[in-house]
C-alpha cells in the first residue's frame, strides 16, 4: 500500500501518526518532499483504469544559454539580429526568438571592440591579441553548427589595445583607437590602413564619422570626416581626404574643440552635418556648431583661424556620469503623431541605468525610458549602470546595455520597454512555470543568484524582471492555476507577485509585488503554496493560504485571502497576516511542499528529518478571519542524510516506511517530481543529470544530459510534456516529450526494413545480384552479404563446367567492377570484418581477390574519399582533408596481419597432406598392408 486512505470509519490520520515509533532515523531531505503528491493521483488504493502509456523519451527542444557576459554589443540597422559575447566568443542571435545563430570562431583572448557594418555583411572584432579578425556575417536563419571562420586577420593591427572602433555610414570604411592614443582607418573589402591619425593625450575613448551633404547644393561632392576623443578630454575633428592618407600630408586635425573636464565618451553628428554633440563622464552633453567650418569648407579657405572653428553653442547638465549620447533623427515621432523635424533631440544613458531624452535647444529632459529603480545596494546600483546605447531609426527604437549583462529594448513612440534578454543567469536554484489568463505554462520564472526574479516568455524568450527583494531570492512556487508567483528570500522575507493590469490592446507584460510576508528572523528557503485554486463554476481564484519555511526552524502559515489576482503598477503591496508559526524543525528549513489536495504539508531540514502534518485552514466567511495551521506530525525514517546516498526513494505515507529504491545517479539528487499519473518520477542530480524513472520496475526510462554542473531547478509543465532543468552552468534546458515521434519512427524503420528485406530476396530470385548487393549495403547487413557471397562460391563448386569468373559468377563480378565509391569502401570495411574470422576467412579472401583485380588502386583510395566526402555533407563538415587516405591505411593494417595468419595456416595444411598423400601411397601404404 503506496498511500494512507482517509475513507469514512476509519481512523484520522492525525491519530494513525501518534502510533508510528518516535524513533527518528536520517532520511533524504530533497526526496521527502514528493512524498505527498501521489494523494493526487492515488487517493485510494483504487488503480486508475485507463493509465496512460509510460513516457521512454526526451528531447533537448531548446535552451536558455548565457547570450552576454561583457564586453561590446551590436545589432544590424533594423534590430532583428544582435552580436554580443560570452567569455572570448562572439554571438549572433534572432532578437525575435532568441535562438542563437553562430558563433563566431575567436582567439582565445578577450574582446576588447566590437562593430557591426550598417550593410550587415562585415563583423569586425579587435581582441587582447592586438588582432584585427574580419568575419562574414551569415544571412540564414537556420542556427550554424560550426563557428564562423574570419575571413581575414591582422595579426597586429596596433600596438596597444583598441577599445574603441566605428564603421562608417557607406561599410567601406573602418576607424579603430587605441590605447596609446593612435587612430587607423581601414579599408574594409581590401584589408589595408587608409590614414593614420596620432596626437592623441592617451586612451581614444569616443570615435564618429561626419558624412553629409548639403541639400541646397547639388553639385558639392560630399566629403568625409572623422571625429576623436580621448582621454585628454579634446575633440578632434580630421579629414578623411587623399593628402591626408598614409604616408603623405602632417596628419594634423583640422580643429580641436576643448569644453570636457573629463573623458568623452560619445560622439554623434547631426544629419546635415551642422551639428555635433558629445558627452562625457564629467556629466555634461556639450553642443557644438559645425556650421562656421562648413561655411569656410564652401568659400574654399584654407586657413584655420578662429572663424572656422566649430563654436560651443550650449551645455547640457545631465546630473550623472554619462557612457552613451546620441543625437535622434530629426523626424523621430516621440509621441505617436508627427513632430517639427528642425527639433535637436539627443539620448543619453550612464550611471543611473535609464535612457533619456533630452531637448539640445532648451536643455530640458522630454521622457525617460527604465523606470528608476529601487532602493537597493551600491553595489547593485553599479551593476545596473549603463554601459552602452545603440539607436535604431529603422524601428524608432532603443537598445540600452547595462553592467549587469541586460539589454533593454525601448519603443521611442510608446516610451515603453518592448523586449529585454538577459544575458547572464549565473547560478540557478530555482525554477517554476508560470500561466497566463490565454494561457497555461506561458512563462517560466527563475531564482537566481541575485535579489531579482527573471521571468521568461516561452514562446520568444522575452524577460522581465521583477524587483522587490533586496537579498538573494532562494526559492519559488507557483499554486494551481498558476497565474501567481510565490518567492522567499535571504532578506527575511516573502513575496506575491501577479500580473499587471494592462491597457486594452497593450502588447506589453510584466509582473507587480501583489503581497508581502514579513515575520521571520532569518532566510526564507523554502515555500509552497496551496494547491487548490477556483470555484465551483470553475473561476479562477487565489491561492488561499501559503507556507514558509526559514532558517530560523520555524514555519509560517500565511492567509492569502486578500491577496489580488492583478495588480496595479503603482499599487502597493497587500501585507498578508500570518496564521500560525511552528517551531518545526531544530536546524534550516530547506524544503516545503503541500499535497495536491491541500491536506498534508511535508517539510525537509539540515537536522536530518522530515516531518508530515496534516493541514487545518477554514477561509473567513461573514466576517469571521481566516484561521489554520499544520497540526500533529510523523516522520519517514531509512535514508542517508541529504540525498547524499544517490538515491531516490518512495515512502508509503500510511507507515512511512520505504517501498521503492531508485539508484542511478552518481551523486547527491536534488529534485524530483511525478509524472504520468504517478507511474514514474523525474529527478535531476548534482551529477548534471536529468533521468526519468519507473516506478513500477525502479528502472530508469531514459537520461537527460545538458548540464555541466549541479541541477538544482527542476518543474514539469501542466501537460507534462515538458520539463525543464536549470543548473548552476546558468543554462536553462526545455526537454519535450518525444516518446511518440521515436515509436512511430522506430515503426516507419521496421516497415522499411521489412520492405527492404523482401525486396532483397526478390533481387536474389532474379538474379539481379547488382541491386541485392546495392540494397544489402545500403541496410547495412554484411550477414546477407556474406551469405550471397558464400552461396555464389558453393555454386560454383558444384558446377561441373569451368568458369572464367573471379567470384564465381560473372554478374557479380561486373557488380564488383562498377560499384560506386562509397559502397565498395563500406563493402571493403565488411571483408575486413569477415577476415578476422577463420571460418569465414575464405569468403573474405575471395571477395578482396576480386576487388584487387577488378579494381585499380586508384579506385580503392577514390573510394574512401567518396565515403568521407559523403559522411561530411551529411554532418555539415566538408573540408576535411586527407581522412580518406587516412582509413584506407587504417584498412589496410588491420587486413594484412589477419592474411598472414590466414595464409601461414593454409601453409601448414598443405604440408599436413603431403604426409596424408605419403602414407597412403607408395611405400607407405605396403608398409600399413605387412602390418595389417
């Protein structure tokens, strides 16, 4: 008996419990708590009758892997493709799906500057190795398997490192600035330096290109300048013209602008070329008038004096260390109707970690995208900085980076944020689904190590995150409908999050901190949620009452009556009372469940015990307050401490004694859930591994292998079709149901194979011996092989007219002469096979007699190559060289020592029969006759 029944006469549990021995034993706390989900399925000893069939196979769907970890960020012009990287490779990624493209193959060293040419075709990466890499960019959407390989690298391309470098507006050319204050510029397509700019004061921080054209005169050739910072805090405006090129001219910059106090760190020119802004870490956006040296440029003066230098028409105070400034396309729409297009409007983004929207005429901030945030700590406020902006006029968009590896998407028009990737989850503890009113398991919701809680959309991987606690949040829950989230924390605290309320025909989503739970001394390491949810004509409604587990060894018992479904973005947060509090356990908390039918708590601790309580809650109805608590307790009793033994075990909750012993792991398991009705459970290790266990038999179905590191996060969908791990590699891995697509596929390769089969007799029927050996190849059965060869021989043995074949039969022997690369190569590897075996020696020997006459060494070597050739088109990795010589040695080594052996026998028989042939003829045989 799996389970404790509660049917009407029989003894309560609570008094079943006072008859179990007080005796406690060590158990494994991270398997009790799936303990009381079999009420669920089995709430009697009745066996359901239509069980479902038992799940055999997972498949790795998809997965959420780290997509940026530091360094420089781009993006193509219309925002549906990004470059970001992770350690010392480059990534490109569909901003739309979030699946990774490629990789792009890198040197081992850090990146150091990164572009994107406006055309999308060019990469180009400068690296600690002082390198130039020059890459591709790839045009399909189908993900790559190999890296990307450069299509050209300078191995030195400056002296120093280059943290800064730009691509101008045609993707011709590329200015790169380096530390030790020297600016090139490239020629992309041919690989070569155009100019070199020195003069520098140090580290060049900010680099732009002014590429305009006077509209009111058609006839001006546009020319090309480049724009420079550095540390020195100088502007410094050059001519990109033929006397300025390499080798030729002083180089000089035509002017040099002084105004910054400290390093720029942007740069921009406006459209017409008569303006251009730069902002720095002196907290200051300086506006500078270009149009005294354009004016200049069009009178054809060659001096420099004071009248064609550009002048400083304003300054902007911006109140923080700014990273990023931009100036808008002067018809940027900002609220959704059309706008005067002389506006000067320019972005900013720095140490506050929001992007704004200034006005360069009145100085004035016009809006800000990122909310500002919470109070949390200085360190975290430094992790939230912005590192970089990237502005998308093809979309009227956005892209703010920040120092905590998020890149956020911001609707210039709606002011809102349309999409955010995260691009580092470190380590992952907890994870749970989340569902939507449309629909069910919709997002996924993430604990992390960090106080913020990443919620993930499914479909496209768009997050969110939510912020409230101000301490690492160590773990989630979610209740029945799934439309709410439950999280505890080291900040003593825990938190109800629901969605937000949108507007009618609102994109966007997000989640608000409904209620808060606040009474505990220590960390709140585990929770759960009641499991019951809705009304007896099916709405939905919340979670009536949740538990917290804490290291301070107490549990609470928490009304949620008064807790909304949805909340307000300004709404402040419901403060939920607490029902009762039992002192539960003599160390941490670690693990808290409910049973499906809100009747039993199980709870888990470092002290090495599991307890089981029944639950007591009455709602408040007319008046009346909520009361409730978990009442008497039992223990399970048997198990190692922690789950150390590796093993999972299943505990009948009526004696709680162990019934089943699942062993498979090669270290601690630290999660485990149902599946399937009860009949089998998946667990997830310290191991990295995931497997999926039979109950019934205690065997494991199948295992799950993504991870490189502890698994500690592990949730079934509402359909268990999927499950997803997340581990401390900070990947998070989507495993769907393919138990059906592998049958059907298994059954669709019988099918074949029998049709095959059949068709090969068919063929030996007719003799058509060229296309029974074709098919017996091709269904790789050198048994068939073997046999059509052997029975070839014997019929030639037996025939009593002489024959010219080499086989035996002269069909086969043009079959043999004809056989395509591939399939003598494969047949070939079959005769190394049979040589190896004395009693099948002689086929092999025959069948390679015949080849080495039938065939030139230069077809048995085309061969190999055909089949390495082949094999490369059909894994994606053609260009491999010599690996076709390389297995025709590898064949030839393994027959000759086998042949020798084959011929040395053969030697020592023919030897046994001349003493046969001696003693029975001759005097031999007179000699055997005088004896007899």
């Amino acid at each position: 008996m799996f389970l404790a029944k509660n049917e009407p006469g029989s003894k309560s549990f609570k008094a079943r419990l006072m008859e179990v021995s007080p005796i406690r034993r060590p158990i494994a706390i991270k398997i009790i708590v799936m303990a009381s989900r079999f009420l669920q399925n089995f709430p009697t000893m009745s066996v359901p009758s239509n069980r479902p069939k038992l799940k055999t196979a997972f498949k790795n769907a998809r997965a959420i892997a780290p997509l940026y970890t530091s360094g420089p960020v781009a993006t193509t012009q219309n925002g549906s493709k990004i470059v970001t990287c992770v350690e010392e490779t480059a990534l490109l990624t569909d901003v739309s799906t979030g699946i990774e493209i490629c990789r792009f193959a890198g040197d081992t060293e850090t990146i150091n500057s990164m572009c994107l040419s406006p055309s999308a075709k060019h990469l180009l990466v400068f690296t600690a190795s002082l390198s130039l890499r020059i890459f591709e960019v790839p045009t399909t959407e189908t993900p790559l398997a190999k890296p990307v390989q450069p299509i050209r690298v300078v191995a030195r391309a400056h002296d120093a490192p280059v943290h800064v470098c730009k691509v101008d507006p045609t993707s011709t050319y590329l200015a790169s600035g380096s530390a030790d204050g020297v600016v090139k510029v490239w020629d992309i397509t041919r690989g070569f330096i155009t100019h070199v700019f020195k003069g520098h004061g140090g580290v060049v921080s900010a680099l732009a290109f002014d590429y305009h054209q006077d509209p009111s005169s058609v006839k001006q050739q546009r020319k090309m300048q480049l724009i420079t910072g550095s540390i020195d805090t100088r502007i410094r405006i050059f001519e990109l013209t033929d006397s300025a090129s390499r080798g030729t001219g002083t180089q000089k910059p035509v002017a040099v602008l002084e105004g910054h106090v400290s390093v720029p760190r942007g740069l921009d020119v406006s459209q017409d070329g008569k303006w251009l802004i730069s902002g720095g870490r002196d907290s200051v956006v300086l506006v500078w008038d270009l149009s005294p040296m354009q004016q200049s440029n069009a009178k054809g003066a060659k001096g420099k004096g004071k009248a064609t230098a550009p002048t400083l028409a304003k300054t902007v105070p911006i109140l923080e260390r700014v990273e990023a400034v931009g100036l808008l396309r002067p018809d940027e729409d900002l609220t959704g109707s059309s706008s005067a297009a002389d506006k000067l409007r320019f972005y900013t983004g720095g140490e506050n970690g929001v992007v704004k929207i200034w006005d360069a005429r009145e100085g004035n901030v016009l809006f800000t995208l990122g909310g500002d945030q919470n109070k949390i700590s200085d360190d975290q406020e430094t992790q939230r900085q912005i590192v970089d902006v990237i502005y998308l006029p093809a979309t009227s968009s956005i892209i703010s980076v920040h120092a905590d590896q998020n890149i956020m998407f911001h609707s210039l028009s709606t002011h809102s944020l349309t999409r955010q990737l995260i691009g580092f989850n470190d380590e992952i503890v907890d994870a749970k689904f989340l569902s939507s009113p449309a629909q069910r398991d919709s997002h996924l919701a993430l604990a992390t190590n960090s106080s913020l809680i990443r919620i993930y959309s499914i479909s496209d991987f768009d997050a969110r995150l939510l912020e409230g606690h101000t301490e690492i949040v160590l773990c989630v829950d979610t209740g029945a409908n799934g439309t709410v989230l439950a999280s505890g924390s080291k900040d003593k605290s825990a938190r109800i999050w629901a969605p937000l309320k949108l507007n009618d025909g609102d994109a966007a989503w997000d989640y608000g901190c409904a209620a808060v739970c606040e009474g505990h001394a220590e960390s709140v390491g585990a929770i759960a949620l009641s499991r019951q949810a809705g009304t007896p004509d099916g709405v939905a409604s919340h979670p009536g009452f949740m538990f917290t587990g804490s290291q301070d060894r107490t549990i609470k018992m928490w009304d949620l009556s008064e807790v909304p479904l949805t909340c307000a973005d300004d709404a402040e947060p419901v403060k939920c009372k607490s029902l009762s509090t039992l002192k539960a356990h003599e160390k941490d908390i670690n693990a808290l469940d409910v049973s499906p039918n809100d009747r039993l708590l199980v709870s888990g601790s470092q002290d090495r015990t599991a307890n089981v309580y029944e639950i007591d809650y009455s709602a408040g109805a007319y008046g009346r307050a909520a009361r409730g608590g978990p009442e008497a307790g039992g223990d399970m009793q048997g198990a190692q401490a922690r789950g150390g033994d590796k093993t999972v075990k299943l505990w009948n909750l009526d004696d709680f004694t162990c019934v089943k012993t699942f062993e498979g792991h090669t270290n601690s398991v630290l999660r485990v859930d149902f599946l399937n009705m009860g009949m089998q459970l998946v667990s997830s290790g310290s191991d990295g591994l995931v497997k999926l266990w039979n109950v019934k038999d205690e065997e494991c179905a199948t295992t799950m292998d993504n991870h490189t590191d502890k698994v500690w996060a592990l949730t079934v969908s509402h359909d268990e079709r999927t499950v997803v791990s997340a581990a401390a590699d900070s990947v998070v891995t989507f495993w769907e149901d393919c138990t059906e697509e592998q049958e059907e596929e298994k059954e669709t390769k019988r099918a074949d194979l029998v049709l095959k089969e059949q068709d090969f007799l068919n063929y030996l029927e007719l003799n058509d011996y060229r296309k029974a050996i074709q098919l017996a190849i091709s269904m790789g059965q050198p048994g068939r092989l073997l046999n059509l060869f052997r029975d070839i021989r014997a019929a030639a043995a037996e025939s009593s007219e002489p024959s010219s074949s080499i086989t035996g039969n002269s069909s086969v022997d043009e079959v043999i002469r004809t056989l395509g690369g591939s399939d003598l190569a494969k047949l070939l590897r079959y005769v190394r096979d049979w040589n190896t075996v004395a009693k099948t020696s002689v086929v092999a020997q025959g069948v390679l007699f015949a080849i080495m006459k039938l065939r030139s060494a230069d077809d048995v070597m085309k061969a190999f190559g055909d089949e390495v050739n082949e094999t490369a088109l059909v894994e994606g990795t053609l260009g491999t060289n010599g690996a076709g010589g390389t297995a025709l040695k590898e064949m030839v080594d393994a027959l000759i020592p086998y042949t020798e052996r084959h011929l040395a026998r053969m030697e020592r028989l023919v030897q046994e029969s001349y003493m046969v042939d001696y003693v029975l003829g001759g005097d031999g045989r007179r000699d055997v006759r005088r004896r007899i």
